[in-house]
C-alpha cells in the first residue's frame, strides 16, 4: 500500500490550515467542497482542524 499524505493526520491538518489562510484572504472557499470526496474520519478531523486554525487567525487579528 503507497503511503498517502491527504489521509494522515499532519496531511489534514496542513489542508486546513491552507483553506484558513486562503479564507482570511478574502477568497471564498467552501470546506464543504473540499471534504467532499473524504470519508467520515477524514471529514471530521478537517473540519475540526480548520475551526481550530480559523480560531487561531480571529484571535491574533
């Protein structure tokens, strides 16, 4: 089996920090559509990775 970054965790976590720093930007991008071809686990480590890191940006603004 090929070791896949996008399905470890420092992969997810790198993905959602880019979407925050690209939304901070002002470039809409939905997480959404993102995930979307990820499975439940994968989801839901992404989703909790990307408010951690919007919660990151909001408090150092």
């Amino acid at each position: 089996m090929r070791f896949d970054s996008s399905c470890s965790f420092t992969g997810l976590d790198f993905l959602a920090r880019s979407v925050a720093k690209i939304q901070q930007n002002g470039t809409f991008l939905d997480p959404k559509c993102v995930a979307g071809n990820m499975h439940e686990e994968q989801k839901e480590i992404f989703m909790c990775r990307l408010a951690f890191h919007q919660e990151r940006i909001n408090h150092t603004k």
